[in-house]
C-alpha cells in the first residue's frame, strides 16, 4: 500500500473519513490535488491534506480508517507529505490540533505560539478549524 494523490473518484470517501474522524471536510473538493490517499480492495484507509503558502505549508486532514489504525500509515502518510513539502522548497510545516498534539509530537512537530505565525496563514488555513482558539498549534522546520 502506497500512498498517492487523491483523484475525483477519493473525494467522497476522503470527506466521509474526515467526518468519521470529527475533522473538517471544508474545501477537500478544491484542494483535492494536495491529498495524499491509501486504499485497499476494501476502500480507503487513510488521507492527509497540504495547503502551500509559499516556504511554510499547512498539513491537514491527517486521518486513518479505525480499521486501519496503529498500523504506521499515519506515520507513512505525514512522512510522504514532509518528503514531498521538501522536494518543493518548503521550510517550515505548520498543523492545528484539538485531539493529538502527542501523536504529530512524536513525528518531530513542535508546539508553536499563534502569533508566530504569518497573518496570512491565520486569516486562511489556520482560521478554518472549528476552534482555533483553542486549538494547539504545532510546526516542523524542515
Ligand atoms: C491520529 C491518527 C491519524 C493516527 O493514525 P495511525 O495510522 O493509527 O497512527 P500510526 O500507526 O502512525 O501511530 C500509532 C500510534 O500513535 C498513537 N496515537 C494515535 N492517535 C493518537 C493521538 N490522538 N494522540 C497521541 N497518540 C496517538 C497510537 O496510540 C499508536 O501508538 P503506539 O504505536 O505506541 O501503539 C488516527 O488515530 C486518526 O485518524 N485519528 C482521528 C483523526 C485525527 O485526530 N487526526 C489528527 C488531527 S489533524
């Protein structure tokens, strides 16, 4: 299983896996081009999204089909999209999270303060969560 960008025919499983996660499903079908999905024969196991702004990129919509979870394709699916980020030139990705701030820990993000952050980002991707406020959010320097 490897992942791959996501297509037309991904859409609706990619925003049905995100609202069985509790995730926002919000501008999948635009960004669709930026996802990274795995399937099997069964459908899809797992996705994850990147929005680019220049040197910093936006991870989201990391999520794993509960069929599939602990089984490293989170881990694979952040890896591939960090490895891609970088062949393009981006420094710096950035994430918000209200549920799993000790996984993206793990995987090398670190904890950063919202006023970090460029405003344009803050306007755009980060302002889009469901409570950003009081969401954590997280970045990793390339
Ligand atoms: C978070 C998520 C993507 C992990 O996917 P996965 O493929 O199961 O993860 P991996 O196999 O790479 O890693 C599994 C490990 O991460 C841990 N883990 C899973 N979710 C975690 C969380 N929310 N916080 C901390 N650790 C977590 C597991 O306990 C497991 O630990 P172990 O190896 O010591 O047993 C998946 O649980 C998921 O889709 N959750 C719901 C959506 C979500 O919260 N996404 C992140 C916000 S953008």
């Amino acid at each position: 299983m490897r992942p791959h960008y996501a297509s037309e025919k991904d859409s609706q499983d990619v925003q049905d896996l995100l609202q069985a996660c509790g995730l926002p499903a919000d501008g999948v079908a635009e960004q669709l081009g930026n996802f990274l999905v795995v399937r099997d024969n069964a459908g899809l196991l797992g996705c994850a999204g990147v929005e680019n702004y220049g040197q910093v990129a936006v991870l989201r919509s990391v999520a794993v089909a509960e069929r599939a979870r602990s089984a490293g394709l989170g881990e694979l699916l952040v890896a591939a999209m960090l490895a891609e980020a970088r062949t393009r030139g981006v420094q710096s990705v950035v994430l918000q999270t209200t549920t799993a701030a000790g996984y993206f820990a793990r995987l090398g993000f670190e904890r950063v303060e919202r006023a970090c952050m460029p405003p344009e980002l803050l306007r755009t991707a980060l302002s889009r969560e469901a409570c950003p406020a009081s969401a954590t959010l997280m970045q990793a320097a390339l």
